[in-house]
C-alpha cells in the first residue's frame, strides 16, 4: 500500500470515527491517533501510542518508587533531625544552667577571697585562690562551648 493510500484510509477512519461523535468511547479512545498515524505515514514514524503510553505508565511506576523510597528517606533524615535538634536544645540549656551556677561559684569564691582574715594561712589562701582561679576557668571554658555552639551548624547537612 503507498503512502497515499494509507492518507486516503487514514481520512476514512479519521470519518467514521467522527461520525461517533466527540462524547463517545470510540473517539475519546482514538482522540490524537488519527494524527499520531498521518505524522508516521508522512515521516516514516513508526510511532506507537499504545507502547508509548506502556513506557510512559512503566517510567511513571519507576518514578513514583524513586519518590516513596526518598519520602522514607527523608522522613528518617527528619525524625533524626528532630532527635539531634531537641538533643542540642538540651545540651544548650544544660551549658547555660552550668554556666550560671559556675558563675555563682565565681561570686561565692571572691567573697570567700575577701572574707580571708588577713591572719590567713598560706594553705586557706592557697587553698581558696585555687578554687577561685578553678571557677574562673570553668565559666570561661562553659561560655566559650556554650559560644562555639552557637555559631556552628546544628548538623553538617545544613551547611549546605
């Protein structure tokens, strides 16, 4: 059959259908086919709708797996973010906890400094400047952690 006599089918085809009518199964099955056809008679297209939308619904199954398996996976990532997130708000309010109860420390150990009666022994004020240089470091060592902690990413992904 040549090419014109494929044309002049396809037009047949292309009447009967329409003569169906635009609400009937027939030419809501074939609506785009008739074009699809005279595209492949008139390119040598072998195009076929039926493998076409076979691949399409197969890439769509791929697709829709590739979708559910990062949902799960972000769901994980989120409920590890939740953990790590409520786990780092506990750690800052223990830091700050910390640090003020070091600072109190500090404060105790200046009055407990200036209280020493100026007949002290050498081992109280030894004694007593040791815990006070031990709170100051304390405080300045918690402050600096409890800083750092501020500045720094919750977690490496949101560095990114």
């Amino acid at each position: 059959m040549t090419k014109a006599e494929e044309l002049k089918l396809l037009d047949k085809i292309d009447g009967l259908i329409k003569s169906a009518g635009e609400d009937s199964y027939i030419a809501m099955t074939f609506k785009g086919v008739v074009e699809i056809a005279r595209s492949n008679i008139e390119n040598d297209f072998g195009d076929t709708p039926v493998e076409d939308l076979a691949a399409a619904r197969k890439k769509a199954d791929m697709l829709d797996g590739i979708a559910r398996q990062r949902k799960g996976e972000y769901d994980a990532l989120k409920e590890d973010f939740d953990k790590l997130s409520e786990a780092y708000r506990y750690a800052v309010q223990t830091m700050q906890t910390a640090q003020y109860y070091i600072h109190i420390e500090r404060v105790r150990l200046c009055n407990a400094v200036d209280a020493l009666p100026e007949d002290a022994s050498d081992e109280e004020i030894t004694s007593t400047v040791r815990q006070h240089k031990q709170a100051q470091t304390a405080a300045r060592r918690c402050a600096e952690v409890l800083d750092a902690s501020r500045r720094q990413p919750l977690c490496y992904s949101m560095q990114e």
